[in-house]
C-alpha cells in the first residue's frame, strides 16, 4: 500500500528547511503535540527498516524503492526522549546515501545518545523522515516502523495511522534479530520474522550447575537470578566432571567437552534455555585437559597435558588450534603440566605443577608473549609442597595488576600451611609477600591453617574460605599430648586431618591482604573447610556459595556496607557453579 | 509378552494336570557298609523321569504313569543295577529300597539325569538358582553366557572373550558381588581366569546365592555369590572340545580323568583361549586430519583435528590369550579320609586393552595387562559317628604376578593408523604411563562342619581365613621424596586378612519334613597393614599403618513344602562387605587413603513360591515366582577429596527392590523352554550427614547405571517329530532384551539426557547342534547377534560384537 502525499514540493522545501532549524535547535520527539506536518518526498516511504536486532544493538535499513535515498538525517526514535539522527551512527556494512536495493546496517551503540541500545524485552522503533518538520507525534513522516515485545509501545499510533504498522496490539513476539521479509508495500507484523529458539544464542542470565550424588553434573539456565530457591531437579544431566566451566566469552561457555572425549567444547544456552555445542576443538594429543582461557574474539589459550612443554593458541570463533608457543626454555622441577593461565597485557602467566600426584616444593610462573608466540621468562616463590586453589575465571590478577597466589599447602605432605604471594602491579617476578589467611582468622588454629579458596577483589581485598575452628576432637587430641602439637603421633596426626575435612570447620572471611588481617563475613553459616565452593561477583555483590549439611544456598556479601544475606537455595545437589553469561571472565 | 507367555504356561499346566500318577520313594545304600548313599541317580529308562538321593540317600521320582519300567540306579564307584517295576493303576505310592555294590567302572554314572544336583541345590530355603551345564555343553558359550540365563544377573563386559566383566545381582555389582571358583573366592586364585575366559566344557554347573549367602559359600559378600562348580570325575573320561569362529576365536579344552584303582584317581582340566576379538563397531568418533591452517606465528601449519564418527570402526588392540592347566590327585574312602585331593594349577593370560572405561576418538593401541601364577588346593573330607559327623577343608596356596602396561609413544585411529608420535611416554588410558607389576601371595582355608542331631537337625560351622600380600613395582610411576630419597611407594607391601566365620543350624519339622528351618550367625574380622606413605613422607621414617573391625551378621530361612512340588520360602540376612585395600590405602595416584571407612551393610529379604510338574507325556514344568529386597547403608563410593583427589567413604543408602519370575517348560525329554524375567528398582535412600544436603532431592530416585527390566528366554527345540526324523539335532536360541535406562543420575523431575541412555537392546542367538547316536561325538554351529544389531551395548555403551559365527566341537575319547 503507499500512502497518499498531496502537499506540494514548494511547501515540503519550506517546511524541511523549518524543520531542519528546529531540529538543530531542538529536537521534538518528546513533544507528542507538536502540531504542522508536510508533505514527504514519495521515495523516501520505500526506505524500510529490514532487521531489528536488541541482542546486538544493531539494525538494517533497505532501499526497496527505485530511486536512491540519501536517508542522513532520519531520525530513529524509540519514544519521548530517546531519538537520534542516524548521521550520528557508525555503519558497520554500507552507507546512508542507498542505491536501489542497497543496503546498511547501523550500529547503535556508536551513538553518543538517544537510541543507542535497543530494549531486549519489547520496545518500539520509529524511522522518521526530516523530509520536511520533524515531529514524531505526526504519521506523516513515519517511514517505516516496528514494535515487539508487547502491544501498545511508543508512537504506534502513529505508526498505524500513517499505516506503518498494522495494529497497535500486534507485535513481534520471539527472539531476535527480527527481520522483514516483505516488498516496499508490506507492513506488519507477519512481515517479520523471528529466529527459531533452537538458533539462538543468549548471552544474558545465568548458569547454576550442581553434582548430583553419583558425581554427574546437574545444569539449569535460569534467565535472571533466582530467589527463594533455585530448582535444578527438572535440569540437564552430563556426565561427570564433563561440565565444570573453565571461562565464558561472548555468552559461551568454554569447558571440556560434554561427552568425555577429551576435546573442549563452547556451549551457548539456546532460546529454550538449553545447553547447545557450539564448536568442539579436538586435542592434536589425547590426554584430557582442563586448562582453557579466552583472551578476545580471536586469540584463547590452552593446555594439552600430551604436550606439556607447550601452550597452544587458538581461535575461539573457529575454535581451532592456529599456533603454539614453545615453553621448552622454562625451568620445571620434574615432569610437569599447567594449572592455569593469568593474563595480563600481552602476556599469559602459566602456573606449573606436576604433571600427575605429588607436588613441587617451589612455585613457579613461566611467562609467555601470547601474541608474539614468544617464551619470555618465569618466576618463582619458594612454598614448600603445595597445591594451589584456581578459582573459576580470571581472579588471581586484581584491577590493579597485582597478580595473587593463594597457596593451598599440602596436607598429605609437610605443609599444612595455606598461605597468599604476590607479583607485583608493574613487575614479572614475585616479591617477598607472604599472608596466611587462616592464622589472620584464628591465631588459634596453628595445627591447621588451611584456605579453602580465595577470591580476589578490587582495592587489596579478597574473600576467602578459611578454617576458623578446631574440631572439639581435635583439642582432646592436642590435650592428650599436653597441648603441643609435636607430641601427635601420626595416627592422630591423621585422626586429627580427619576431623577437620568431615567436621564443618570453614567460614568466608574478608581478607584486607595490604594489612594481612581477616574478617570473619557475619550472617553466614559454618559449612566444611575443604567444601566445594563458588564466588561470583554480579551486579556489584559477592556470591558465595554455602554446602553444609543444612543447605546449599548462595549468599550474598556487600563489601562496602558488609552485610550479608542469603540470594537463594539451590535445590538438587551441591553447588558447583554459578556463571554469568553477560561477563566475559 | 508377559501375558502371552503366562497363557501358554497355564494352558500346558492344564493338560499336564489332566494326568494321574503314582510315586515311587526309598533309600540308595552301600551294600557292605550299609550307608546311605548321597547322589545317587535313578533314572526310568525310556523318559526323562527320575531322581538324585540326597544327603541321606533318600529319593522320590513323582507322576508315573500305570505300567512297566525299567529303572536304572548308579552311583560313583558303584556298579549300575536295573530293576523292573510295575505299576498299577490303583497304586499311587510305592517305597523301594536299593543296594550297590562298588564297582571299576561306572563312566554313565557322571550323567545326571532327572533330579540333578543343580536342581537339589534350587530347593535350599535359601534363595539359590544353579544352571546345570549339562544341556549346554556342546554350545559355544562360556561361564560368563552360562551366569547371565539366571534371574536378577546383568553380566556387562567391556568387548568380546576375555574382557573386563562387572557382575550385577539384584542391582548390586563390584565388591558387592563375590565370585567363587570351586568355593574359593577367585581373587586368591592366581589371577590367570575367571569368568570371561572359562568355557563351558570344563564347569559342572554354575551356583548363584541371591541376597541371603549360607555359610559354607560366603564371606562377605552383600548381593549375593556365584559359584562355579568345576566338573569333578571319579571314574574314566578323556573329553575334548575345540571352538574356533569369528575374529580369529579359538578355545580348546580337555577334561581327562583316570582311575587307577577304587582309592586313587588322577585327573586333568586345562584349556587354551585365543581370541582377536578385532569385531566392528559402528557410530565411533574418530580423530581425524581434517584440515592444515597457517601458524599465527609464521612456525609452517598446524593440523586441524576432529571426531568423526565412522562405522567401520574396528578392534586392532584386542586380543586376549589365556591357558589354564590343572592337575589333581585323587583319593577316597581311606581310613583317615572320605576325600583327598590335590590340585596343581597354573593359569596364565594376556589381554589388550583397546579403550578405558568409555570409548573415546582415539584408540588405545599399545595397553595391555598380563597375569599367571601357580595355585595349589586341597580338598579333604571326613566322616565320623555313623556319617553324624562330617568335616570338610578346602585350603589354597597362590602365587601369582599381575601386569599391567600403558605406556605408549604413539596415538592411534580407530583404523590402527598413527596420527601422533610423542615426546615421552604417555598413559593411553589413565592419566600417566605405568608398567606396573604386582606380585600377590595369598593363602585362604575354608573348614566346614557339619553334626547331624538327628535326621531332622543338623548344625553347621564354618570357617574361612584369608590372607593377601601384594607388593609391586611401577618403574614409571609416581615417586615420593622420602629422606631425600625417591621412593616407588609401590614398594611398600600390604597384606590384608580376613576371617568370617559362621555357625548355622537346619531344622526339619512337620510330617514328611514339610517345615525347613535356617538359622545362622556370621563373625566378620579384618585386618589390614600398610605403610602410610603420606605418614612416611612428613617423617622421613617409615610408618606403618594397621586397621582392624569386627562385626557381626545374622540370617534366617524358612521353607515349607506343601507338596513335594510346590513349597515357599522366606530368607533373610543382615549381612557385611568389608573395604578393600584400595578403599583402605589409597593408590597414590589420587585416591587417599581412609582408614577410618566401615564395612557396607545391607539387610536382605527375599521371598519365592516355588512349583513343578511332571507329567506322563515326559512333560515337565517349572516355575518360581521371587520377590526381594535390599537395603544397604554405609555405601562405600568414592568421594572428591581435598584440593583434589578423592577418598572412599560410606556417604550413602540405597534400597533395591525386585521380583523375579523364572518358567522352565520341557514339552518333551528333547525341548526346552527357559524364561527368566527380572523387574527391579534400585533407590537413594538416604546420605551420611555430611552430605546430606547434596542428595537429599535424590532421595527415592533410580540408583544410575543399573537396568530395572529385563528377561531372558533360552530355547532347545528337540520336538518329538523332529527327532523322529533327525534324532540327533538339536536347535537352540536365546533372547535377552534388557530395557532402556540411564547411566547417569536422574533427577527428580527430569529426564535422562539420549546421550546419557543406554538403549532397549534385544540380542539374539542361535545354534544347532548335533550328537551321535553313542553320544561320543557332538558339534555345533552357534550364531551370536543373528540379527547383527549395532545397538547392542556392554557397560558404558562400549558395543557388543557384530553377528558372529562360533563351531564347537566335542568329542569323548573314553
């Protein structure tokens, strides 16, 4: 259908010329009684929006006429004060200037203001034409229009007078991007079409996986975070161990692959909440590895355990292997493998370990140039036997550049010591820092000053699981032997590590690591000192999980007014994890 | 099905109950010593009707029709005799007494016939089925096969003769079920065979207890014990059996027995297994070059791997080879013993490994694990006080060495193909390399007693003492630092001993002995000595651990005889598993050791109604309806440990409830029809407090990785007018179809994930078979998986092999 212009081309030049003054001086979209239209120039009704993306803040703007269209100085308009023109706008293909057929598509995120996202949920978009007066209230220079989500949305009154729109109750309902499949005379709602929910890709919301009794990973996707309880009893199955994320770039999840095959996968979350394969990279060698980290869109870090003297480099989009980088030259105590990477800059610190049982008794970094592929030192700091905590993601560097070492110990071993060391913001190599979190908690509990996990903060803060208590065994124990620990012979040396992994001996504590002292976080329930535990941060408060034999729950921790309150229990198994598609890690 | 198969049985009980009959009972005894004779067959000739005396030679062969018979009594090491009988139609009980006299030779007294031991044995008040190989003995089969036609037995492998079996009964598996060779636990047996690679040429039969374990077979076993009876001759034999088939499939056996004089035999039972077992698989990821990208770094290209899945897929590293050979002496009826034998065995065996636990897109070509050991055992029995008074030992001596290598330079294709060299030795299938070796000492006696009271009491006790000493070597594996000095902490040995012992007493009451009581009492104790590593590590001296417990166990049975053919039974035991040294100890690559873990517990009920018929047409009919229950707390299962690793704990409860139903039909003395069906339901029931909160949702969901439905149907078809025409033919079939279920826990208001299912399967067999007129000679052909599914799976959805053809033959010398 095309709309009806009568006015003449002598008023339409008087009124752009009007329109284009108070355009500049003020634009109107917010005054719905601004009162004149005008008449438009009849090419510029077949310049028609033709994809409406909100997840990637994009959209497509098509010539369907037969003439071309300079279309710089439409307007996009999403309701009363939120406009903009689109010369203000990057192209990410084509130009405004668009030849018959042409094409170009917007990214409004390049926009300073006005329209620079588009709302997820519903919302409706005007395209107005200054051909003449800029007035969105007026039908007579709305091009083209589109609204989904829900009925109702701005300026589709408009839209439907001006018969841009159908109906001010349709509206495009399902997932984005919305793209028109009409002729220059189609409007409406079924003209547009939606993607399939198998064929989306969320990349917000959240991910909450728990270990079932047999060892098997339980997973649900849940759109915003949970409260009351978060219930995985209806979730998906993998097998065990086959989904313990690593990292999540760009809304993927990047762990080992979900059928034991020894490869990594990408999982995105579909439309229907599900986990989906997106890509698999297969190991040149067959050991199972664990160790992978996506620095951007094109360049990810991994370890094959088959290789042990190499870090591989690969693409995450292709997720293939494109390049090694040969760690040959770093010392290792005896056979080794990698732990895990800490970026900073262009550099990837890798921590090393031995490559099965036993530990070493130094700690060491070997350093790499990721991006010249180049080997480029290391750094040690001498632990005594230890194994470390690797939280999930990339938390052992602070905003600051400090990189932080939390160094579990060695129960089984001589060292019952867990303690924290430090690489300097602007050094490679680690100074004489040393901090012992659970001796800072409880000067007490000199028989067995373990961490649990640390997570590092912003500012020298860090929240960390800590024994704070002595099993009432164990002091029968140590008083059995007239208090002194070294009297214990190594039957109730064992007797005594034994109380303190079954006996709910662990607290979160917030650890100042600039004045080494720790504070026991109130309002948060004992649970086991070695317990598998989560801390995520989101929407500015820490998550930190809670399995004891009461609960599973998450709790939240605001380190600024530093209360703390339950989020929500999670019912189903114990809590592994808790992933955020939104932040890339 | 069930239906159907329910209709056919009461429409063929019906016309079997439309018959009259008359019974004929007695006594066998010795002629000179005027004892009873225990075992002694009777058999009618001309049917397949008859008996086998029991314990005070006494016996009953039911439903005879009016008319003239021929019956045959045998006896080992006595002369056969034959005795007319007529029966009239108004006689519907006779007693009649018979004596031998001891023979040279009795070679057709070793064919049970009628009442066979196996089916004395099915009518403890205990819950026991025994398959009598007799009928199977000239099908290519194995004592794995034999097991898995019995009620409640799920038997998964890992592929093809010789793999890796996990036994499941009652929806129990692993250390829960203890597997028996000649009574003796397997374990203290060398290491050289057990059940994937004994065919069934050389077993009598095969035992299976259910829950409830009676005192003179157990020790500490939860679900129950298998027990395979090895053929034992007291007369002259020489058989032997050839098989060879598909994948290059070869197993030979011999069975040899002299009498040199009434007091003395000798005996030989060896066989040779060979197998390939390179069979096809279809739908396997393989690792495949698919691609060569430029090195972002300007180093030349690197190789773009994937899986792709392919269904040519075939086993390169798979061959298994083993050799069993045992020599035994034999005395009896000596002063100073009833029986005396001595046995000398060597076994020996190599396996390749093609994968681990799962199938994954490169396969394992190099791993291989090896054992052999020499076993020494002697069996001794006695009677005293007018057979009142009867002793039995049963000792072994083995020393055996175990292999195992995975270490390898090379990955490989599942074509066998190279696709990567590497730097170092690596583990294909565990994490690291090994080329580990353990040298294993055991020694374990088993001393049985039995004082009979009177006919209709008897008390029993039992002794069984073991005791196991390993010691290894793994010239790659982990070494710990201790006093500056690198140690194999596999160096360290360990012994673990273990005494049960059991007094048990059997009651028979009522008229006719209609009431059979049990009742007994099971004293568990272990002990176990290590060196703590962890321990020697912190002190630089060497320390050592020893864990110790004791516990009791208790059970009961009842059965009551309403007829000679239809009787219930009640059983129940309260019964222990004790922990194992990797449960105790640790195994330095990861799992910690725990010695504070307790024995697993279960209390087991079981009930059964029990009937058979046989009628004047030789038709027969046999069925059992079981329902049991399984209630196991204190689990032990692996739990995650520390910072990593993970340690053995008893965290958890499950409850498995089932019922079983198994018909056998015999038309005639030349069909058969076998069906076994198991129903059953294996439960969370609760967790230990310290993982409480994890399961609790779980509480009342499927146990994962055990199948809830499945049955069984074993077919020989002999039909009388077949015989007439090819009287030496036998057909035979089988079925099993085991339902779908997940190996993967489910949730409580979710859905096992396709990939996590393993699949209805419905596995298919046929065979023919043929036997001389002399019975000298007999062979077969046998066809695995006719009908060549690749759906069928083994633990973990490892495929089972494609269609497969097997001949057999076997033939007696003497």
């Amino acid at each position: 259908m095309q709309l009806q212009h009568p006015r003449s081309v002598s008023f339409r030049l008087l009124i752009s010329i009007l329109y284009s003054l108070s355009a500049t001086i003020f634009v109107s979209c917010g005054d719905d009684d601004d009162g004149t239209t005008m008449d438009l120039d009849p090419v510029e009704e077949f310049v028609r929006l033709t994809v409406v993306d909100p997840s990637e803040e994009s959209l497509s703007i098509q010539n369907l006429g037969t003439t071309e269209v300079d279309i710089t100085n439409f307007q996009l308009c999403l309701g009363p004060g939120q406009y903009n023109v689109l010369s203000n706008y990057t192209a990410i293909t084509g130009d405004l200037n668009l030849a018959v057929n042409e094409t170009v598509v917007i990214d409004l995120t390049s926009g300073s203001e006005g329209v620079t996202a588009l709302p997820d949920d519903s919302g409706g978009l005007g395209l107005f034409s200054i051909g003449g007066e800029f007035n969105s209230s007026d039908p007579e220079i709305i091009r083209d229009y589109v609204q989904w989500g829900s009925a109702d949305q701005n300026r589709v009154d408009q839209a439907v007078a001006a018969e841009r729109w159908d109906n001010a109750t349709s509206f495009i309902n399902g997932f984005a991007p919305y793209t028109f499949s009409g002729g220059s005379d189609d409007v409406g709602v079924s003209f547009w079409n939606t993607v399939d929910a198998e064929d989306v890709r969320l990349k917000s919301g959240f991910i909450i996986n728990v270990a079932t009794p047999n060892g098997d990973r339980l997973v649900k996707y849940f759109s915003t975070l949970p409260t009351g309880t978060a219930d995985l009893t209806d979730g998906e199955v993998f097998q065990e161990s086959f989904f313990d994320p690593e990292d999540i770039f760009n809304g993927e999840l990047y762990t080992s692959r979900v059928d034991g095959s020894g490869a990594f996968a990408k999982m995105g979350v579909n439309g229907n909440g599900e986990l989906v394969e997106d890509g698999v990279l297969t190991l040149p060698s067959n050991d199972n590895s664990f160790l992978i980290k996506v620095v951007d869109e094109t360049t990810g870090l991994l370890h094959d355990r088959g290789k042990p003297a190499e870090i591989s480099v690969f693409n995450p989009a292709t997720m293939q292997i494109d390049g090694t980088i040969d760690m040959s030259a770093g010392m290792v105590p005896s056979t080794h493998r990698y732990q895990t990477f800490v970026i900073s800059g262009d550099e990837v610190y890798a921590a090393v370990r031995p490559a099965q049982g036993g530990t070493f008794n130094t700690f060491i970094f070997h350093i790499a140039n990721f991006r010249t592929g180049q080997f480029v030192g290391q750094t040690e700091f001498p632990t005594g036997p230890t194994t470390f905590l690797t939280p999930f993601g990339q938390n052992w560097m602070d905003d600051a550049g400090n990189i932080w070492v939390p160094n579990g110990g060695a129960i089984f071993e001589t060292n019952f010591v867990s303690s924290i060391h430090r690489v300097p913001s602007g050094s490679s190599q680690f100074d004489d820092y040393s901090f012992v979190p659970a001796l800072a908690a409880n000067p007490l509990n000199q028989l067995f000053p373990q961490t649990g996990q640390v997570y590092f903060l912003s500012n020298n803060r860090a929240v960390a699981l800590v024994i704070t208590e002595v099993p009432d065994g164990v002091i029968d124990l140590l008083q059995s032997v007239g208090g002194n620990p070294a009297n214990l012979s190594q039957e109730q040396i064992d007797q005594a590590i034994n109380l303190f992994f079954i006996e709910e001996t662990g607290r979160w504590v917030e650890l100042d690591l600039e004045a080494q002292t720790a504070a026991v976080i109130t309002g948060l329930p004992l649970q086991g000192g070695f317990a598998q535990t989560f801390v995520a941060e989101i929407n500015g408060l820490i998550y930190l999980s809670i399995t004891s034999t009461t609960e599973d729950a998450f709790y939240t921790y605001d380190i600024n007014t530093k209360q703390a309150q339950k989020a929500f229990d999670v019912e189903g198994g114990s809590i592994i994890g808790l992933y955020d598609l939104s932040q890339n890690n | 099905m069930n239906f159907n198969t329910a209709a056919l049985i009461a429409v063929l009980s019906f016309n079997c109950l439309l018959a009259g009959a008359a019974d004929i009972t007695g006594g066998v005894f010795d002629s000179t010593t005027k004892k009873p004779l225990p075992g002694a067959t009777l058999i009618i000739v001309g049917t397949n009707l008859g008996a086998v005396t029991d314990e005070n030679g006494r016996y009953a062969i039911q439903d005879i029709d009016p008319g003239v018979y021929v019956l045959e009594i045998s006896s080992l090491g006595f002369k056969r005799i034959t005795r007319e009988i007529r029966l009239e139609k108004k006689t519907s009980r006779i007693r009649i007494d018979f004596s031998l006299e001891e023979s040279v030779a009795e070679l057709d007294a070793i064919i049970v016939r009628g009442e066979s031991e196996a089916s004395v044995i099915e009518q403890e008040p205990i819950r026991v089925s025994a398959i009598d190989t007799k009928e199977l003995r000239i099908q290519s089969i194995g004592a794995a096969d034999v097991l898995k036609t019995t009620t409640g037995v799920v038997v998964r492998r890992s592929g093809g003769l010789g793999s890796t079996a996990d036994v499941q009964l009652n929806g129990l598996s692993g250390q829960a079920v203890r597997i028996f060779y000649d009574g003796m636990p397997l374990e203290f047996l060398g290491g050289g065979f057990d059940l994937t690679n004994l065919p069934v040429s050389v077993i009598e039969r095969v035992e299976v207890y259910k829950g409830v374990v009676p005192i003179n077979i157990g020790t500490d076993a939860l679900a129950g014990a298998i027990n395979i009876v090895p053929k034992s001759l007291y007369t002259d034999l020489v058989e032997a059996s050839y098989q060879f088939g598909s994948f290059n499939t070869h197993m030979a056996s011999i069975i040899a027995n002299k009498k040199i004089s009434d007091r003395f035999a000798v005996s030989l039972n060896a066989f040779h297994n060979f197998s390939d077992n390179d069979f096809q698989m279809e739908g396997i990821p393989n690792k495949t070059v698919v691609d060569s990208i430029p090195d972002r770094f300007g180093n030349g290209f690197q190789l773009v791997f994937e899986d792709v899945p392919i269904d040519n897929a075939r086993r390169f590293n798979n061959r298994h080879r083993s050799t069993f050979g045992e020599l035994g002496i034999h005395l009896r009826d000596m002063n100073w013993a009833d029986e005396l034998s001595l046995y000398t065995t060597y076994s020996t065996r190599f396996d390749e490994d093609q994968h681990g636990f799962r199938i994954d897109a490169v396969a394992v070509g190099d791993a291989n694990r090896s054992s052999n050991g020499f076993t020494h055992r002697l069996k001794y029995t006695k009677a005293l006080f007018n057979n009142k008074l009867r002793f039995k030992y049963h000792g072994v001596f083995a020393h055996g060495e175990q292999s195992a290598e995975d270490a390898s330079l090379f990955e490989y294709n599942w074509f066998g193909e190279v696709i990567n060299e590497l730097d170092e030795l690596a583990g294909e299938i565990s994490g690291s390399a090994t080329r580990i070796t353990v040298d294993r000492l055991s020694q374990a006696h088993r001393i049985n007693t039995t004082y009979e009271f009177s006919n209709n009491h008897a008390i029993k006790f039992s002794n069984f003492y073991s005791r196991l000493e390993i010691e290894g070597e793994d010239e790659l594996g982990l070494r710990v630092d201790i006093g500056g000095e690198l140690i194999d902490p596999n160096e360290f040995p360990s012994t673990l001993i273990t005494n049960i012992s059991g007094l048990e007493w059997n009651g028979k009451w009522l008229k006719n002995q209609k009431l059979n009581t049990i009742l007994f009492g099971k004293y568990y104790y272990y002990d176990a000595n290590a060196t703590d590593v962890q321990s020697t590590v912190r002190t630089d001296n060497l320390q050592l651990r020893t864990v110790n417990e004791e516990t009791l166990g208790y059970g009961a049975g009842i059965k009551y005889s309403f007829t000679d053919d239809l009787f219930i039974r009640a059983s129940f035991e309260s019964a222990y598993r004790l922990p194992t040294d990797l449960e105790l100890f640790g195994n330095f690559l990861g799992v910690f050791p725990n010695y504070e873990i307790r024995p697993e517990q279960s209390d087991n009920f079981n009930v059964g109604i029990n009937w058979k018929k046989r009628c004047k047409n030789n038709f027969f009919i046999k069925t059992s309806i079981n329902g049991f229950l399984i209630n196991t707390e204190d689990l032990i299962w692996a739990q995650p440990f520390g910072q990593e690793g993970s340690r053995f704990e008893n965290n958890r409860d499950t409850q498995t409830l089932g019922l079983e139903w198994s018909t056998e039909i015999r038309p005639d003395q030349y069909s058969r029809l076998v069906i076994n069906i198991t129903d059953q339901e294996r439960t969370y029931q609760g967790f230990e407090a310290s993982s409480q909160s994890q399961g609790a949702t779980f509480i009342g969901t499927a146990f994962p990785n055990t199948p809830f439905f499945f049955y069984n149907l074993q077919l020989a078809l002999g039909a009388k007018s077949l015989r007439q025409i090819y009287p030496n033919i036998q057909l035979y079939a089988s079925l099993f179809h085991t339902q779908e279920f997940s190996i993967t826990d489910i949730p409580a208001n979710g859905d096992p994930l396709p990939q996590n299912l393993i699949p209805t399967q419905d596995e298919v067999n046929v065979g023919l078979g043929y036997t001389t007129d002399n019975e000298k000679l007999s062979s077969s052909v046998q066809v695995n998986n006719v009908l060549n599914s690749f759906d069928l799976f083994d633990n973990f959805r490892i495929p089972k092999p494609n269609r497969n053809i097997q001949l057999k033959i076997t033939y007696k010398l003497l």
